[in-house]
C-alpha cells in the first residue's frame, strides 16, 4: 500500500508591494472563479477579476496586526447584502473580499484574488457572469 504523501500547504498571500502578507486559511482552495461582472472588470482593471474561494475560518476574526495593514470598502451586492473588500494600505492592491446576506450575517467562505496567491493552482477555473463578459471565453469553460 502506498503511503499518502505529505500534507499540502498553506500558500502565501502577498500584496504587490508586499506590505501585506499572510497565509492561505486552508492548504486547498474550495473553488476558483473568474468573474466577468462590471464590478469585478472595475476591480481588476481587466476583463474580469479571479478569485480563489477558501473557508473563511482561519483569516476571520482578523488579527489585529492585519487588519492595522489592510484598508476596507464595503458595497452593497446585487442580492441585497454587503461586500467588505479588504485592501493594502500602501499599494491599494486588493487582497480579499467577503459577503454578507441582507440579515448581516457573512458567509462561511472568502474570496482571496488570484493573482495574489503565490503559487495558485489555477486548474478548473469556472467563468461566471457571462453575460456582462467583454472577451470571448471558450465553451464549456
């Protein structure tokens, strides 16, 4: 019988500037989207924004050390709650977001950007809000 191989691990988040860093709340994303709605073309300043989904247990509450680097917007959604995205203070790169239903209560999960995580799997990724997409995207993807 062949043995498991090492437990995989927790990968870094860092800012563009590296101001901000932090590790991953699990070793395994949960999911990875690439999201063609306007607010996510807006964030990313591209065609649309990628997010790595991890459980939120294991970066919330937030230490206090992160939070004093971080800077937060919140904006309502589209389904009537909130979304609080957390930024770099000093290079205003966008680390993190996470949603809050219409009662205030956040969801079990967060949304990490992609091209913050170092060394992100970025197989499977789903495309979502395909019909505010500005680029054309294979079928089946």
């Amino acid at each position: 019988m062949a043995s498991p191989g090492p437990p995989a691990k927790l990968l870094t988040v860092r800012c563009q500037c590296g101001h901000v860093s932090f590790p991953t709340p699990s070793a395994e994303r949960i999911a990875l989207f690439h999201c063609h709605c306007t607010e996510c073309q807006k964030q990313s300043g591209s065609a649309y924004g990628t997010s790595a989904i991890y459980p939120a247990a294991g970066l919330f509450p937030l230490s206090a050390e992160l939070e004093g680097r971080l800077g937060c917007y919140v904006r309502p959604t589209d389904r009537g709650g909130t979304m609080r995205c957390w930024f770099c203070r000093e290079c205003g790169s966008r680390l993190f977001h996470r949603i809050a239903g219409p009662d205030g209560a956040p969801r079990g999960t967060v949304s990490i950007k992609g091209g913050c995580v170092e060394g992100l799997d970025w197989a499977g990724g789903k495309h979502i809000y395909m019909r505010s997409s500005v680029v054309d995207v294979p079928p089946g993807r």
